[in-house]
C-alpha cells in the first residue's frame, strides 16, 4: 500500500520548482501524492496547519511535515 503525501505549495517560483523537483518524481508504487495550491484552494490552509506545515512548499507524509525550503509563510496566504 502507498504512502500517502500531500504536497502543498503556493504556486511561488520556489513552490513550482519543488513540484517538478521533489512532488513530480516520488514513485507512485510508494507515494499516493496529493498537491495542493494553498493559493488557490484556501479552504486547506487549516489542514495544512493542522498537520504541522509552517510555510510552504511541503510535504506531509504519514502525518509528518517536512518543508523544503521557504516559499511562503502560511500567514501570508490567508
């Protein structure tokens, strides 16, 4: 069964370079790999905040948060 990942992003210049580089490329035979634009679908920002996501863009995989590098600050998206 596949790991479930929910990519969360933006859609910043950092953000779109995370997809293709880190969301785009996990194996979908381990990763069930969800994106999310908190940009455009602000209905999840508490989701994401919920599951620990400080900024964006990252992931969250088995109820763990791991960002990648800093896009924006969830505040910023609200």
């Amino acid at each position: 069964m596949a790991k479930k990942a929910t990519f969360y992003h933006a859609g910043c210049p950092v953000c779109a370079d995370a997809e293709t580089a880190f969301a785009k490329s996990l194996d979908p035979d381990v990763f069930d790999v969800e994106i999310v634009h908190l940009g455009q679908d602000k209905a999840r920002l508490g989701e994401a905040e919920a599951a620990g996501v400080k900024s964006v863009p990252a992931f969250v995989i088995d109820g763990r948060a791991y960002h990648i590098n800093f896009g924006a600050d969830l505040a910023a998206l609200k």
